[in-house]
C-alpha cells in the first residue's frame, strides 16, 4: 500500500511482504532462556528491595514536590517514548494486542502529566485546574489501574504470530488510539477538579481512608490479574517477559506508595515512586536495546547490499562481456527488434547466414529477410510477443540478401525492461538447409530400403554377433510360415536344420573376418515341420555389429528342376523308346512282309502252317508293341480331325459295360455345352479304353468308374506350376474311380514305360506311357490324382478347337472376376499348391491365412473368430480328412461357411460318398474366375 505519514506520531505507515520475519519484532519474537533469567534476575533484586523497603515504608521524609514534577516527567517522557516505538511496530503488523498495550503507555503518560500539573505545591498552592485535596490521589488510583487494564487487553489478544489484525489503515488506529487517550484522560481531569467534592474522600490529614484501602486493593488486583494473565498466555514472547517484569515492579510501586506507606513523602512514597520509574524503563530499554540491534543489523546489511551490489555490478558487467562475446562467436544467428518490427542488433552469424552486414541490417525492418508470402507471419509473430509468448524451435524459410531461401529454425522470446514491461523480441535462427537436404536424402534411401524390406520376395535377416535375430522381412510368412514377431529375439539356432548349423556358424565367422560377401544354402524349418532350402548371401558390419543375410527360397527351383528332369528324362525314354520302336518296325516289316510268301509255300504242310500261323501273331503283338511304343514318343501316326468329345465318350461306355463287367458301374456325367477338339478319335478312343482297365484293375471287387466331359481353364498360375502346359481354353476329359489308389512315393513314376505295379504277367507297363505319349502329341495334358484307399482320376486335357463361336459357358467364365474383403482359411498339404492358392485368394481382395493339415486349421480357427469361410482340400494325410475338419470345425464354429477342393472330379466325390449332396465343390485345376464365383457362392451360402 502506499506509505503515508500518521498523525502526531511521526510513524510511516509501511508496505510489508506477507511472510514477516518474527525475529525483527519483540512482540513475536520467542522468549529464550537468557531473557528469562534476566528478567528473574530484575524480580529477585526487585522484590529483595522491596522486602527491606517495607518496615521502614512509614518513615516521614523531607518533601521535595521537586522530585515529584522530575519523576512525572521523566516517567511521561518514557512512556511516552515506549509507546511510539510500540506503535511503530504496530505499523508493521497491525495488531490489536501492540494497540492496546501501547494506549496503555500514552494513558500513563498522559495520567502522570496531568498528576503533575495538579499536585499541590508544584506549581501553585493547590495545583492547577482547580485541583482539591483528593485530586491527585485519584488522578494515582486511575492511573494505575488504566495501565493494567491496557496490559490485559494484550493478553487477551495476543496470539503466537500476534494476534487478530486490524481491518483499517494503521494510521487510522493510531489516531483514534491518541484521540481515545486524550478524551478519556481530559474526562478524568474533570471529573477529578471540577467534580472532586462528589469523590469518596481518599486522603485525610496527609492519611489514607478505608476508602483509600479498598481503591488501593482493586488496582492492586488489576495489576496482579495483567501479571497472572501474561503468565498464562503462552508462548512468551521477548516483550511478554518483560511485561511480567514491569507489572511486578508495579505492584511493588502500588504495596509502597499507597498501601505500606503513611503519608505523602514519607519512604513508601519516594520508594514507590522509584519503582513506577524503573517499571516505565524497563520495557523502554529493552526496545532501544532492540533498536540499536536493528540499527546495527541494518548498517550491516546496507554494508553487505553494498558489497553485493558492487559484487552483481561486476558480475553483470562480466557476464555482459561475456554474453557479448557469445553472441558475437555464436554459430547461430542472433537478433534483436523492437515491436514495429525493426532490427535493433545483428550478431556476425546473421551476417553469415542472411548475407547483410549489421549495418545494413540494424534499423531496417525484418522484412528484408522475409519471402513475400510469409511477410504476414511478422506481424503475428510480434503479436505473440507482445502477449508475452515463448515461440520454440519453429521451422520456417528465410531469403538470403542473394534471393537464395534458407531453412531456418526460430526462437523468440519477449525482450523486457527493467520494470517488466514488454519492449522488444529477441530471435535466434540457425541455418538447417543442409540438414534439411541431408534428412530428405536420408528419408528417402530410408523409405526405398523399408520398401525394399518389406516387398522382397527373399527372406532378409539381420542378427546380432551371437545370431540372435533383429530383423525379419515380412516375406519370411510366405517362405517360413512365421510371422516377423515369432522369430526377433530368437536365436537362429531354434530354426537351422542342424546338420547345417556348423556350416552356417563358418559362414558367419567368415564373414567378421573380413569376407565381403559370401554364398551358401542351408536349409531352414517351415512352421509346418518341413524343410526349406534357402540360397543365402551374408555379410558383416562391423560398425553395427550385426549380420546382414539375404535368403532365396530354392524350393519352386527345386521343384522346378526335379520336374525339368522328369521331362527330360521322358523326352530321353522316348527318344530312346522310338528309336527302338522304329528298328523294331523295320524288323517286323521284314517278317511280317515274309510271313505270307513263306504260308502260301507251306499251305500244303499243316505242320508247318501252324508253326507259320504263330509267327504270324508274334509279328502282330509286336507290332502293338511297337504301336505303344510310337505313341509314348509322340511319333505314331496321328489322324486328328474334330469330334464332340460328349459322343466318343458316350460310344466308349457302351464299349466298355461288357469289358469291364457287371461288378463295375459306369456312370457318364457329361457338360452339356462340351467345345470340340481337334484329336484322333481312335488313339482317344484306346486312350479311355486302357484308363478303364487299369481302373478295372484296382477295383476287383467292383466299384464305380466315372467318366466325365468339362470345359476348363488353365490359367498362368497352374501353368507356372506345369512348365509343359499353355494356358488357355481346353475340353476335359475324366477317367475316375473308386478303387485301391497308387502309393503317393509312386505317383511320379507311372507314365514311366514298362513300369506296373501288377503282378508279373498281367501288365505290359506301357497302358499309361502310351496315353502319356499320346494326350502330349496331341497338344494337351495329364494330371493324376490318387489316395490309397480311395482311388484314382485321371484328367486329360485337350486343346479346344479354334474356329468356334464363344459359348455360353465360356462367357459366363469370361464374366467380371468378382472378390471381396472376408477372412479365408485355406488348408492344403501340398506347398506349391497352397502357395498358389493363398496368392489366387489374396489377388481377390481377401485376407488369407493358411494352414498344412487339420491340426494347424483347428489350432487357428480357436485363435481366430473372425474367420469367414474354410477352404480345404478333401483328401489330406494325418488323422483327419477334409470332411473331417469342416465337421470339427461347424461343430466349433456352426456360422463358419467351408468350400471344398479336390483333384477328383466333383462327380466322384460325391457318389463316393465322401461329401454329401449340395456339398460346394471346386474340382482342380481350376482358373480364377471359378475360384472367384465358387467363394463368392460359397460365403453367400
């Protein structure tokens, strides 16, 4: 608040902060052991005193009204004196208890006053103011009894900080506190001269009344209550103690002058006297004591501010030097402006950055390094300023004096002065150009690595020094069957084959060597169980510390090879088996060509006719021979024209009913719209017939053979996976049965010639070589599929023939591709098939997950009930089927829909019993558009 003088005191009404420092003022200041034993030390001499003053007390001296008009002022004087400095301590922290104790010093001072001016004999006979003979007595009486009144009222209010404040200005109090004593003192003067022959009488002939004892007593008693109280009021503070000290001299004061004593003059009344003297001082003199202490503190602290403030004067010309020197060598550039915008300062890495010298620069507006359309950011920026805001590391471009932009990051803070008020901005740039580029072009081959990272097609690997893995590509799902998250952490030990563990652990330790790059396969375990060949390309980063591999999948290339050398090696049996065929041929036209003339010379010799008749068969069976043989090597005469494959295969069930027997049931289930093909109808026609019999065969105790027409697709994916197959339109044709099956370790090898798995005498071996040899000079292609157990189909496929209209069919397979966005499961045992179908399903938008058999499909259809549809092969080895698993499956999820697969045709599955009827179906190979309409069906089932 603002200081203001206060009335008659002189005092200064202060500003204090809120946390006051009790140590500054008696009043709150704790009492400490030394105070107590001093003030103990005063009472004890006191009271000692007092104990030899008493029995003398009555003792008439000479009167000196001198000493009286002395100790009246002296005491006014003190009292006086004690009460500006309690009231100036009252001015610091405003409470009543410091108000009411120092109106009890002003109401003395005031009291022994007007007891001087009235007491007789000082300056007229009788005393001033028309003072009588009881005027001073009672002027004594309530003078010492408004002290202690004053001194309870400040025990009363005093608490450990104080007390209660007042609400007002403290200069306010204090006046009301001096105009209170004077009115009440000015009362009592009246009262006690103009009104004194209405008083009691006190003093008779120079001698105390009865009246005079009770008066005498009740003071005493306030006095002993003002002790009492102070006692009990605790804490005590300084003043408190010597408070206690002042009221025993008091009632010391009281015992001697108006109690013990006789008579005016007489010992109890000088002595008395003496004590109030000493009670007005003591209180005095432990404040000036206090005020020489402050005073002494004060020069001190002026002293030590002085010294400080010298100290901070060097020190801030020392850091401004040194804060000069920063900015000048600073890196960054450094500028101040004022609130319009003008440079005020500009360090040398401004003039480094921006190009303009400070004189160029200071007192030209910012502008000057501000593109066009930025320049309204000036203005916004000052706007925040002025509202006191902190701009942190914002990027911005900034024009270089050449029109080059920089790339800039900016601070800015308020510039202030001393009292606080905003006046200016101050803004550090430094130039991040280059690290700008060098971020984008790191960015960049970042992003160009991370894509490369995640879309390879080969396995990449990084691991630690102990082959624990970091890194793992997403393409280790397709090639591994892990997830990434399934391998980081792990040691690549968990997944090696180990007889390939030694071999890798080499590599590596090459690698830390020195080697650059090195080269080698091992061979990695599918999640599945079964092995992976990898091609593998390491290196080592010694910076890093870690190995970096790059793993191509060598399975497609191995099956790949195997299936090249299978070709081959069918190419080179029938080479061989052509050649031999057409020698032989030649043979056989030699005998065959004599056989006649050597009949026709021994017609006559039945003997030898007979002899001649069995050569004869000889040189036909082998001309059959020979005939198989030519066809399994594509070389036997073909007359192919084109024929409704439906007719030749109705004609060749009516062939086959009596051939076959009655224990064998012919079922045709022919397409209706069946394209033509360009074949010939006889090898086609022998081609059915030897799949019949060799069905026949593996049905001894009868059984159903199925024979079945379709039109089909082979698109790019089944022809990538069948190097001899071009995709395109072709007839099929389906020679299925119910019977034993082939082992699946002999699959490959039953279009070998002269291989049968009959008992010797029953099977020449060349039945499927020939249909082999016949179906690929005819352009088209075989597929077989057998379980053992429960039986075999055999597809041939036929080119169509060119030169036709589109069928209905046909369009209807040409129809938009349709896909969607559900959850499938596709479980298939064989790797390359799965592989085919998860990227088939995955082209048409949904997600895939795969499974190897019907334990892995079970396992993930209870982790996942967000899937849509099973698609699953019917035949798979293990203890469940396909129809096996989608029933465990319904049973687990009765919403989840199942689509079936197979390479039997949908016909034999179905009348072998193996599905039920309206079971959904998809027969392989099968093109996408099926695929797509079949899972579309399928889910909307």
């Amino acid at each position: 608040m603002t200081p203001m003088k206060m009335a008659n005191t002189g005092l200064r009404e202060v500003d204090v902060p809120a946390t006051i420092d009790r140590s500054t003022f008696l009043s709150t200041l704790p009492a400490t052991s030394t105070d107590r034993t001093a003030a103990l030390a005063i009472v004890g001499v006191s009271a000692i005193l007092f104990a030899l003053a008493v029995p003398f007390a009555g003792i008439p001296l000479l009167p000196v009204p001198a000493f009286v008009a002395s100790y009246q002022s002296a005491l006014a004087v003190s009292d006086i004196v004690t009460a500006v400095l309690l009231l100036s301590q009252f001015a610091v922290l405003r409470t009543r208890a410091l108000l009411w104790l120092a109106s009890g010093y002003l109401f003395t001072a005031a009291a022994a006053l007007v007891h001087a001016l009235t007491f007789p004999g000082l300056f007229t006979p009788t005393g001033l103011f028309g003072a009588g003979r009881q005027t001073t007595v009672w002027l004594y009486m309530i003078w010492h009894a408004g002290f202690p009144i004053c001194v309870l009222g400040y025990a009363w209010l005093k608490e450990a900080d104080g007390g209660a404040r007042i609400r007002g200005t403290t200069a306010g109090a204090i006046c009301a506190i001096v105009a209170g004593v004077i009115a009440a003192m000015t009362v009592f003067a009246w009262i006690v001269t103009a009104q004194h022959d209405l008083l009691p009488v006190l003093l008779r002939d120079g001698r105390y009344t009865p009246t005079m004892i009770g008066v005498v007593s009740f003071v005493w008693s306030l006095s002993f209550a003002a002790l009492v109280s102070l006692w009990f009021r605790k804490p005590h503070s300084v003043i408190d103690i010597w408070l206690m000290v002042v009221m025993c001299a008091w009632l010391f004061d009281i015992a001697l002058s108006a109690i013990v004593n006789v008579a005016r003059f007489d010992l109890g009344f000088y002595a008395g006297r003496l004590y109030g003297l000493c009670s007005a001082t003591f209180v005095l003199a432990v404040l000036l004591v206090e005020n020489v202490r402050l005073q002494a503190q004060t020069a001190g602290m002026v002293g030590a501010l002085k010294r400080r403030s010298d100290a901070e004067r060097d020190y801030h010309a020392e850091r401004e030097r040194l804060f000069t020197a920063v900015v000048e060598s600073s890196n960054d550039a450094i500028i101040t402006k004022s609130l319009d915008g003008t440079i005020t300062t500009w360090n040398n890495a401004a003039e480094r950055v921006f190009g303009y010298s400070a004189s160029e620069a200071v007192g030209r507006p910012i502008d000057i390094i501000m593109p066009d359309e930025l320049r309204e950011d000036v203005a916004e920026n000052l706007a925040r300023t002025r509202n006191g805001e902190v701009i942190d590391q914002q990027e911005a471009v900034r024009l270089h004096k050449n029109g080059q932009p920089i790339d800039v990051v900016l601070s800015q803070v308020p510039l202030r002065s001393t009292d606080g008020k905003i006046i200016g901005a101050s803004k550090v740039a430094r130039d991040v150009t280059e690290r700008k580029r060098a971020e984008i072009a790191l960015n960049r081959e970042i992003e160009e690595r991370q894509r490369i990272f995640e879309t390879s097609q080969d396995l990449i690997l990084v691991t630690d020094g102990f082959g624990n893995f970091i890194q793992v590509s997403p393409s280790v799902k397709d090639i591994l069957g892990y997830s990434p998250e399934d391998m980081v952490g792990h040691s690549a030990i968990e997944f090696i084959h180990p007889d390939d563990l030694e071999r890798t652990r080499g590599e590596m330790r090459a690698a830390r060597r020195g080697a650059v790059k090195r080269s080698f396969e091992a061979r990695y375990y599918h999640r599945d169980g079964h092995e992976v060949t990898l091609n593998w390309m390491g290196t080592w980063s010694e910076p890093v510390k870690r190995h970096f591999f790059i793993g191509r999948d060598l399975t497609e290339k191995q099956a790949a090879e195997a299936q090249l050398r299978q070709v081959q090696k069918m190419d080179s049996i029938g080479q061989l088996t052509g050649g031999v065929a057409h020698d032989f041929n030649n043979v056989l036209t030699v005998i065959t060509g004599t056989i006649g003339i050597l009949a026709d010379a021994v017609a006559d010799r039945p003997e030898l006719a007979a002899i001649t008749k069995l050569i004869d068969d000889a040189a036909e069976r082998g001309a059959q021979l020979t005939k198989h043989l030519l066809a399994f090597a594509r070389k036997q005469p073909l007359q192919p024209r084109e024929i409704d494959v439906n007719a030749l295969a109705l004609e060749a069930a009516k062939l086959l009913h009596p051939t076959l027997g009655e224990q064998i049931t012919i079922m045709p289930q022919l397409t209706e719209d069946a394209w033509p093909t360009l074949v010939d109808p006889g090898q086609l026609s022998t081609a059915i017939l030897n799949l019949a019999l060799n069905a026949r065969d593996a049905m001894p105790d009868g059984g159903t053979l199925v024979l079945e027409t379709r039109n089909v697709f082979l698109d790019d994916g089944y022809a990538s996976m069948n190097p001899d197959v071009t995709a395109g339109n072709y007839v099929m044709i389906a020679v299925s049965d119910t019977g034993s099956g082939i082992p699946a370790d002999l699959i490959d090898r039953v279009f070998d010639p002269f291989f049968t798995t009959k008992e010797v005498g029953k099977g020449t071996g060349l039945g499927l070589s020939m249909v082999f040899g016949f179906v690929k000079q005819s352009g088209g292609h075989i597929k077989i599929y057998s379980e053992e157990g429960h039986g075999t189909s055999v597809k041939i496929y036929l080119p169509r023939s060119t030169g036709v209209q589109e069928t209905e069919f046909e369009a209807l397979q040409n129809a938009p591709i349709a896909g969607g966005d559900e959850k499938i499961l596709i479980v298939e045992d064989d790797a390359l098939v799965r592989q085919y179908v998860v990227t088939q399903v995955k082209s048409l938008g949904y997600a895939a997950l795969e499974a190897a058999n019907a334990a892995e499909a079970l396992t993930i259809i209870d982790a996942d009930k967000n899937i849509d549809l099973l698609f699953t092969d019917v035949i798979m080895p293990g203890a469940m089927n396909g129809r096996q698993l989608a029933d465990e499956a319904a049973r687990r999820r009765p919403d989840l829909k199942t689509l079936f697969t197979s390479g039997y045709t949908e016909n034999a599955i179905v009348h072998h019993g193996r599905l039920d009827s309206g079971v959904l179906l998809l027969a392989k190979p099968y093109r996408k558009s099926e695929l797509a309409k079949m899972l579309r069906t399928a889910l909307a089932s």
